[in-house]
C-alpha cells in the first residue's frame, strides 16, 4: 500500500457518465481519494451515505471526494442515482489504479484469504503527495475521520 510522502502517479479513469478524471486535473486541491469493493453492498452504501453526509464540509475546505471500485460505469451511475451521490465515482475495471494504491490485493475475509479491494482511503495533498492514509478503513467510521483530520 502507498506510504505517506509518496508522490502519486497520474492516472485516467472514467465516471458513472463517461467522462473521463485525471488525478492532474484537481492539482492545486486536496483530493480524498477511497477505494470500496463494490456498488450497492450494504458496507459500500453506508460508507458512500457517510460521505454523503459530510461531502458539504469537505467541499467548504476545498477538498475534492473521489470513491474507486472495480465496478463499471452504469454500475457508478445507477449507485450514485439511487443514493444521491454529490461526489464522483470512478471505474476502475481493470484493477491497475487500485493495485498501484495497494488497494486491490489479498485480504483476510471472515478467516479467509481472498482477493478484492481492500477498502482505504488517501488523502492526497495540493502538491499530489499522499499526507494520510486509512488503511483497512471502516465502512461506518471512515467520512467521520477523514473529515475530523482535514478539520485539525
């Protein structure tokens, strides 16, 4: 998993609407960036609700909020139509961003080893440095730490 003080690699991936994000175009902004296993699961929809919840404060602080799955695009745009999402979900169906985060890999899932997303989050600095890092981040906890950290 990427440490703080990483400089992140630019990546290109597409939203629920097609539209394509580099992490370049939010230079100059604070990005938090969460990787989640998948849309619509009961752990997913409380951690996106969560985020939801605070998405306003986030923004007041010039933060930009970006979910990744490996999810597709109507996937994306069907969950954040159900949900009323206010922030952007992107696809990454290939697993290339989320295994170069360290977030798509081997995880101990009820006793098990498996591979799948490993649900975290990064906070990415004005300069695309990573500042904080959450891993194994809580479905129900994780909007409220990242936003008690941006607050500090």
């Amino acid at each position: 998993m990427l440490e703080v003080g990483t400089k992140v690699k630019d990546f290109t991936l597409l939203d629920g609407y097609g539209k394509s994000h580099r992490l370049s175009d939010y230079k100059g902004k604070k990005v938090v960036l969460y990787f989640y296993p998948q849309d619509h699961t009961p752990g997913c929809t409380t951690q996106a609700c969560t985020f939801k919840d605070i998405h306003h404060d986030l923004k007041q602080s010039n933060v930009i909020l970006i979910g990744i799955s490996t999810d597709d695009a109507m996937s994306h745009k069907k969950f954040i139509e159900d949900f009323d999402l206010p922030f952007i979900l992107l696809s990454d169906t290939d697993k290339t961003v989320s295994t170069y985060f360290g977030s798509y890999g081997e995880k101990n899932m009820y006793g098990k080893i498996v591979v799948g997303m490993i649900r975290s989050t990064f906070i990415i600095n004005e300069n695309g440095v990573i500042e904080k890092v959450f891993k194994r981040a809580s479905a129900k906890t994780n909007a409220s730490s990242v936003l008690a950290y941006i607050k500090a």
